[in-house]
C-alpha cells in the first residue's frame, strides 16, 4: 500500500517551508505563480491530499453530520435522507448514516459512536421502541456536551433541541374534512404505528373534526362507532386484523394514519368485494410507492420528506456556524399537502 505523502514531504522535495507549500496550495496571493505551479505539480503527481484529522484539529470541525433514521426501507425516511445528503453537500458536509431497525439500544449505541468519532452535530428521528420506553439520556449526554442536534418528525419534547416536524394534526384534520365534505358517514382510523407522536397527533386531529361535526347525524355515527385504531408488533397479522375490521364494520372511508395501512386497507377491500371508491374512500400518510402503484392510485397526504430533510440539515449547519450557549431552540413546521387520486369520491 502505497505510503500517503505529508505536506513536510513536499516542502522538503521542494526546498521550501511547510507554510509556504500550505500557502501555495491555497493559491495563496502572497506566493509566487511560479513558486504555486511547482507545489502544484508536485502535489498532482503524489496525488496530495490534505489530511482530514489535521485539518478538524485545525478548524475544531470534522465537516461530517451524524444521521440516525429508525429504518431507511420506508420512502418517506429514504426522500428525507437525500433532502439530507444534498443540503449537507451543497455546504461542504459529509454525512455518516446509522439505522436503528426501531431499536432502542442501537440508538444509544450509534449516538455514542458518533459522538466519540466527533461528528460535529447530529440529525435524528427515533426509534419507535425509544418513543414507547421514554428514555432519552442518550440525547442528554449530547446536550451537556454542547453538540448540536436537530430532530425531525419523530420528536420528543422531553429533549430541548431544534425540531422540524409537518402539520400532522392539521394534516389529519383536513383528510377527515375532506371525506365529510363528500358525503362520507362512517369513518374509520387505522394506524400500524399507534405508538408513535405523529400517528398520536393524527389520530387527535380526526377526532376534533368529529367533535366538531357532532350535531350532523352521520358525523355522530363515525364517532360511536367509526373511529377505531388497529395496531400490532407482528406484522404478520395486520393483514388479518384489518381484514376482520373490515368485515365486521359498517364503514363508508377509512384514514391510514400510515402508508401501510391506508395499502393494505386497499388490498383488504378488493379481497372482501368491496369497490374503491364507491363502497369505501381511503386516505393514507405519505406520498410513496404504495400510494401510487396501489389499485386504484391512493389519496395521501404528502409530508414533503425531501423538503423536511433538507430543513432539518440546513438548520443543523445554520447551528454549527453560530452556535452559542444562549442559543435558542425552535420548532419549525413544514405543511403538508392532501393529493387527491382514484382512491376517494
């Protein structure tokens, strides 16, 4: 393997000081053109790069963005990492990425590897096991370090840092509306994350929809008897329980509160007889493959995951540039979008 050169190799080749062969390749103005080709030359023919340990010693930066993601298989978290990756590149960031699989320990595990490895801040959404064990010393231990840390969609309130999350509450506010508003009268929620913040504050925005309307018969109806939460840790079965729901509930449109269900609500119908649109309006959360290649196309709610991602890193960088110990988090919201397909009247 062939030995790396140092820039004191090439001063000494060259005859010159070390400041002098730095300066020069910096094109510094100071140097002599004749003086920057040699050093130049030089360099191009050891293939010289400059070494990234002493330049982050240098610069007390490492240039490098720690991301943890709870799983990357989802669309939505895969289109929030590439807002990630082009934020991050665009400013001069490498990023190194971790997934947890929903795993608690993993997650601690990969902040102390991280942090160890001095990243210079982090980009986090949490594992669902983290959201239902509530534990978050991990994220403590960063904080008393002073190392910046941005989370996005699955967020805790427990843990004061920068936060960039959508609308969910509104989100599912205006889904549920929009059924009511075409004549819906028994709506279901299904959910495969109940566990989870966002899928908490969905399933509170169909409900104030529901209060809301209580004086409308049918709304009352979808009170009493439409909004009912399917949820289970194997996902071996989810098909089966909401296969059984479906056929044991009068219900005129259902809201996925994740992609997942709202796909397998689909699927579940057809194999049941029953028509979509016309027997049951689905919506679902997220914009991805399932909801554009299901029969018929579903209607979701569009979380602008690359936007999102892009947010979260380009509030992590404005971070690492002023960041102060009187600096002052905030919450910023990304608004979602309702994309009306075949999947609803």
């Amino acid at each position: 393997m062939r030995k790396k050169v140092t820039l004191k190799q090439l001063a000494r080749e060259l005859n010159l000081s070390i400041s002098t062969v730095s300066k020069s390749l910096k094109n510094d103005p100071e140097i002599s053109e004749k003086t920057i080709n040699r050093v130049h030359e030089l360099a191009a023919f050891y293939n010289y790069k400059p070494n990234a340990l002493a330049v982050s010693l240098k610069s007390n930066k490492t240039k490098t963005i720690g991301i943890i993601l709870p799983e990357i298989l989802n669309h939505f978290f895969a289109k929030a990492l590439f807002g990630i990756e082009q934020e991050a590149s665009k400013n001069g960031y490498k990023i190194v990425t971790c997934i947890t699989n929903e795993s608690y320990q993993k997650e601690v595990e990969y902040v102390e590897m991280l942090n160890y490895s001095s990243v210079d801040g982090f980009i986090v959404a949490l594992s669902q096991e983290t959201q239902v064990i509530n534990e978050f010393d991990h994220f403590k231990v960063l904080k008393r370090d002073n190392v910046p840390v941005v989370m996005f969609d699955r967020v805790s309130d427990e843990i004061e840092c920068d936060k960039v999350v959508v609308d969910d509450k509104e989100a599912s506010k205006n889904a549920i509306q929009y059924l009511v508003d075409r004549g819906c009268k028994k709506i279901a929620v299904i959910t495969t994350i109940s566990e989870l913040s966002v899928a908490k504050l969905r399933l509170a925005g169909a409900q104030e929809v529901v209060d809301e309307n209580e004086n409308v018969s049918l709304i009352e109806l979808a009170v009493k008897d439409g909004i009912h939460e399917v949820s289970t840790e194997d996902s071996n079965n989810v098909e089966t329980e909401i296969e059984d729901f479906l056929k044991n509930n009068d219900i005129d449109a259902v809201l996925g509160l994740d992609e997942t269900a709202a796909a397998i609500t689909i699927n579940m119908s057809h194999k049941l007889g029953y028509k979509i649109p016309e027997d049951i309006s689905v919506i679902g959360f997220t914009d991805g493959l399932l909801s554009k290649h299901s029969y018929p196309k579903l209607t979701t709610v569009s979380q602008h995951a690359e936007d999102l991602g892009s947010k979260a890193a380009e509030i992590l960088l404005n971070q690492l540039d002023n960041f102060t110990e009187n600096y002052k988090t905030k919450t910023e919201i990304v608004k979602t979008s309702l994309i009306v397909r075949d999947s609803t009247v």
